[in-house]
C-alpha cells in the first residue's frame, strides 16, 4: 500500500493470547470489528468481560450494543496508556 492506513482489530483470550478472531480494513469504521467480534462470539461463545481501548470502534453504538445484547460487561482502558496494545503488537515481534 503507497499511502493510507490499514486498521487491524484481533479479538485476543487474555488467558490463553490466542487470536480468536481478526480483520483488517483500509478505513477506521468499526464494521469490522463488529464483524471480528460476531466471528469470536459464534466460533467461542460469549466471555464474561471485553476490555479494549476508548478507540472510536469500540465506543461506538455498534460494537457496545452487540456486547450487551451478547450479556457482555464491558471494560475499557484510560485515554492514552501506552500499554493498551501490548499483547497483539507482540504478536508481529521478531
């Protein structure tokens, strides 16, 4: 890609950091991650928490009435805490 941005979103176990689903788009709509997340709860079923950052997608009416329709409590992390992502950036270390 010459120019633009890709948008990852993995839905990732903490317990066992196994990517339960995932989904890359070339704009920052939260559609898919919806779409990640419609994935991970059929394949796996519901987890009792979601934690994510305060990202646009996962603020957004789409992504937070799916979690609560799924019975979902939903968790995020503070503005600007540099260890939000951790666990899935290092999945692309060398």
């Amino acid at each position: 890609m010459r120019r633009g941005f890709l948008y990852l979103v993995a839905i990732m176990d903490w317990h066992t950091r196994m990517v339960l689903s995932w989904r890359i788009s070339n704009t920052p709509e939260a559609d898919f991650c919806v779409e990640a997340l419609n994935e991970a709860l059929h394949r796996f079923g519901p987890p009792d928490i979601m934690n994510s950052d305060q990202g646009s997608q996962f603020t957004s009416f789409a992504w937070t009435d799916r979690l609560r329709r799924s019975g979902v409590r939903i968790s995020m992390d503070g503005k600007g805490r540099s260890l939000d992502n951790i666990f899935i950036e290092r999945l692309w270390r060398k």
